[in-house]
C-alpha cells in the first residue's frame, strides 16, 4: 500500500461525507487515522477549556482558537486535528477555507476514557519539536494538567495548581480545579 498525502486524504474525507459518514480524520506518516468521538467528559473538559481561553484572547485580538475538528498540516503526509489548539494573530491574520499550513501556537490534547497516555505523550512532544510552543495534556482520570515545552521537563499541575501560559497570553490565570466538570446536586434546584 503507498503512502497517502493530505491531497488523497481530503478526497477520502469528501467521499465519506457524500456517503453520510462523518468521520474525523487524520494523517499520520501517510497512514490515514480515524479519530473516534471523544467521551463526554472529555468534550466539556475542551469545551470549558476553549471558553475560558476565548474570555482572554477575544477582547484583546491575540489570536485564534479552534476546536478538534481544526486541521493543521505538518507536512505533504500528516495532517493533525488537536482538541483544542491556539494560533497567533501575527501568524494568522485570516482564516483559511481548508486546513492550516502551520504548526499551532498551542496544542492541547484531553485523554478520552479510550485514549492511552503514550501516543497523546508522544503527539504534543511531536508538536512541540515541530515548533509548538506548549503543548499541554489534560487528563481527567487522574486530574492533572501536563505542560510540555521545547526546554526543560514537563510540568505537571494538579487541582490547586494554576495553568499559567506567560509566553502566548501574559496575565492568563487558569485554576486547574475550574477544568472538571461540576457535578450538580438536587439542592440547587
């Protein structure tokens, strides 16, 4: 079997979607990758993680966050759809009507009850080589946040730590604990 290129891997996605199958993609070494839907803990841990990012980079027009159906291209024959992921306005000043042909500012990665912690590992340290600036892990089953960077160890925060991102949004305070979805009981009501 040859090896697939973003150019074969977009006909793939368009020949599915005629079909009615809704299936999220990615290229990895030009070997196609099906990415399963995430868990429901782990899309609102995205989504609570995109709303509290937006809250800061919006007003101050810092940027561009996309969710995990963005794609970026690394190369002719690797295409990946980080859950949450962060470009600089001087980097991007206008979206594009297709993939990304960039490394993002920001990766996040959040483990799904399926994911195993190796390959999201070794996905943000990839990004990170390639010229990621952070790359961060968020893993619900042990309530932590893992930070990766190009220098140094990376750095791992728990519930009464604060995410603190000083090299894309100075000032940005996210308490660790204000991640996980709250559990709501009868007495509120």
């Amino acid at each position: 079997m040859s090896l697939m290129t973003v150019e074969h891997l977009d006909r793939v996605q368009s020949t599915l979607s005629e079909a009615g199958l809704d299936y999220n993609l990615e290229l990895e070494n030009g070997t196609i990758k099906i990415v399963g839907p995430s868990d429901i803990v782990s899309s609102e841990i995205g989504t609570r993680f995109i709303a509290f990012l937006f809250a800061w980079v919006s007003p101050r027009r810092l940027g561009r966050i996309f969710d995990s159906a963005g794609g970026f291209i690394l190369s002719d024959r690797n295409l990946k759809a980080p859950d949450v992921s962060f470009v600089r306005a001087s980097r991007l000043k206008q979206s594009v009507r297709y993939f990304a042909e960039l490394v993002p500012d920001l990766v996040v990665e959040i483990k799904s009850q399926s994911d195993r912690i190796k390959p999201l590992k070794e996905k943000l340290e990839n990004f990170v080589e390639l010229g990621a600036t952070i790359g961060i892990l968020i893993d619900p089953d042990e309530l932590t946040v893992t930070v990766y960077r190009a220098i140094g160890e990376p750095i791992v925060l728990e519930n009464e730590d604060i995410l603190t991102i000083p090299e894309l949004f100075p000032g940005w305070e996210l308490p660790i604990g204000e991640l996980w979805p709250p559990v709501f009981n009868d007495e509120e009501f």
